[in-house]
C-alpha cells in the first residue's frame, strides 16, 4: 500500500492506523521525513521514481490513498495567482500523477485508489474557489477513472470536514480560518475512515453519519446550506480582522461587518 501526503496530518495519522491494521505502508511526501519516500507529487518524474521505489519495497501496490493535499483562501473576484495554481496542481494534477505512476502495479493487482476529497468538494464556503475546484476536479477524475477501469480496480471517494490540521495554517494567518465557523472532526477520525475506505472499497465515505447526511442537504438543498454557510461565516468574521488578501474593499466590507 502507497499512501502520499504521509508526512504529517491525516496522510501520517492514516499511515500509523493502517500499519496498527497490519498493513505495509510506504508513504510518500515532498517533506524530508525519517521513512518517507521524497517527492513532490506535481512532478512527474519524482513521483514515478518513488513509486517505483514503493513497488520495489513492498512487493508490489494494491492500495493507493491520494491524501497529499494543501489549502490557500483566495479572493474569487482577482486573479489567480501562483498560490491557487500550486492549490490545484498538488490537490488535482498531484493525485493523478501518482495515480498514473501506480497504475500499473494496481492494474496487476486488481487494486483500489482511495482519493481523499474535502466536505468542500460537497459544501459551498467563500474564500476557497481553488481549494473547491480541486477537490471538486478530483471526484470528476476519480469517477472517470471509476469508469474507464471498471473491472480491473476500484476507487473509493473520502469526504473529510474541517480537520485540524497545518493545513489551516495560511487561512488563519489571512483572518478566514475555519475555526468557529463549522464543527471539527478528528485527525483519528478521518484516519479510521481511511482504514475503512481501504478495506472495504466503498464508493463514497465520510467521517461520521452526521457528515454524511450534512454532504446529503448540501447536494439536494444547496441554497438552504448555502445560507447557513453564510450566515456562520458572518458572525465569525464579525469577530476578526478584514481577510487582508481580499482585492476588493467591498467585498472584505460585506463579509467582514
């Protein structure tokens, strides 16, 4: 089993959980960690390379997990600038770079991908169009791949919420972290939703029932949730300074008064 983004967060929690499960993990991660196989998953060549040295190790791969993952709020009305494409190129392109360097290892042995999405590839908030469109991007992918090897692997779709993580960090810096603003899940929870996804192959997953039924309004009652999402994101950032990175004075002035 291949799991990228080991390093740190759900990828490295999800990694202890598995090998406690007794699986043979080999994690993959752009950091220089202590048995971590180093690459950056927008690079092609590195994450073939590492792949290669996964399937070496291990005898082969017949899971791979996709959780390599980072997040910066945007202004949706400005440019996109190098931040957001560095957003989707790790969160969509990342994914299918390593799906690609498995793929032949995982064709050999019938074997399942586990992509990691986001309750935000499901729920609607301000100030996350790149991270949104990435998640979003990667369950089109993740279903095209569904279909186009039906009967020779399997893919399951993971919808983490807001899990507390370092990936918040540059949200928090820029005033609009999630914090206040939705319910928390656990690093352990979506860690043992990983386990599960891997081992029993669902279609889709989330970390908890209330999760699920959360993602289910969403995509059947979309303004409903939107105007929740609103409103929450209102009284937080009533609380807090104007979001700096906003281009437009009143775009900061309605969200943040």
């Amino acid at each position: 089993m291949v799991l990228t983004g080991a390093a740190g967060g759900i990828g490295a929690a999800a990694a202890d959980d598995l090998r406690a499960h007794g699986a043979r993990v080999a994690g993959i991660d752009a950091a220089p960690v202590e048995g971590v196989l180093v690459a950056d998953v927008t690079d092609a060549a590195q994450v073939r390379e590492a792949m290669a040295a996964a399937a070496g190790g291990l005898g082969g791969i017949d899971v791979l997990v996709n959780c390599a993952g980072i997040g910066v709020p945007q202004d949706a009305g400005d440019f996109p600038d190098a931040e957001a494409r560095r957003v989707v190129d790790v969160n969509f392109f990342g994914a299918w770079n390593a799906t690609a360097a498995a793929m032949p290892e995982l064709l050999a042995s019938r074997g399942h991908v586990v992509n990691v999405l986001s309750g935000l590839a499901v729920v609607d908030l301000p100030f996350a169009a790149a991270y949104a469109a990435s998640k979003r991007a990667l369950e089109a992918y993740s279903n095209a791949l569904r279909l186009e090897y039906a009967g020779r692997l399997t893919v399951s779709l993971l919808y983490p919420g807001y899990v507390r993580t370092a990936i918040h960090r540059r949200s928090v810096d820029l005033g609009v972290g999630l914090e206040g603003v939705v319910r928390a899940e656990t690093v352990g929870e979506a860690a043992a939703a990983v386990v599960r996804c891997c081992a029993g192959r669902p279609r889709r997953a989330a970390l908890t029932r209330r999760s699920a039924f959360e993602y289910w309004l969403a995509r059947h009652w979309p303004r409903l949730v939107e105007r929740a999402v609103a409103a929450r994101v209102r009284s937080a950032l009533a609380t807090r300074r104007r979001p700096a990175f906003l281009r437009f004075p009143e775009v900061a002035g309605r969200w943040a008064s």
